[in-house]
C-alpha cells in the first residue's frame, strides 16, 4: 500500500551534501561551526542564483571559507638510490 516516495531534488541540500562530503574527505571535522560555515558558504551561493551549477559553485568556493589541512607526505623509505644493473 506503501510506494516509494519520489522526494523532489533540492538543490541546496545537494549542494551542502557535497560541500560537507568534501570536507569530510579532506580530514575536516565536521564540528557545530564547520556546519554552520558550510551553511553561510551555500547561503552566499544560493544569492546568486539556485541554479543546476550550484554544487560545483559551492565546491569551487570552498577555499574562500575553509582552511584545508596541511598534507604531510613521508620520506620515501627506504631512500631511493640510482642503480645500475650492468648493461652497456
């Protein structure tokens, strides 16, 4: 008796989906403020216009309003050396 329900696509929720999905996988934490900044950064996105190009707009401003965490990549280990296996 129950069908699916066909919920209608709201683009600013996509859009802050996407914007807390990316965070996420740049090692944010999603803290209360990191949320509330992601708001502020989709309602900003929003005033220019509700477009299908809204979530890749709010991805795109992404650096405007978070800092993204430094990437620390180790030492190759062992150390690379330059070999010869005796052709000449």
């Amino acid at each position: 008796m129950t069908g699916a329900l066909n919920m209608p696509d709201i683009p600013c929720q996509q859009a802050l989906e996407r914007v807390l999905a990316y965070l996420g996988d740049e090692g944010v934490v999603l803290t209360t403020e990191t949320c509330r900044q992601a708001l502020r950064l989709v309602d900003s996105a929003l005033a220019e216009g509700a477009g299908p190009d809204l979530p890749a707009r709010c991805v795109s401003s992404i650096p405007d309003y978070f800092e993204r965490p430094r990437e620390i990549i180790p030492d190759a280990s062992p150390p690379l050396k330059r070999g010869c296996i005796g052709y000449d």
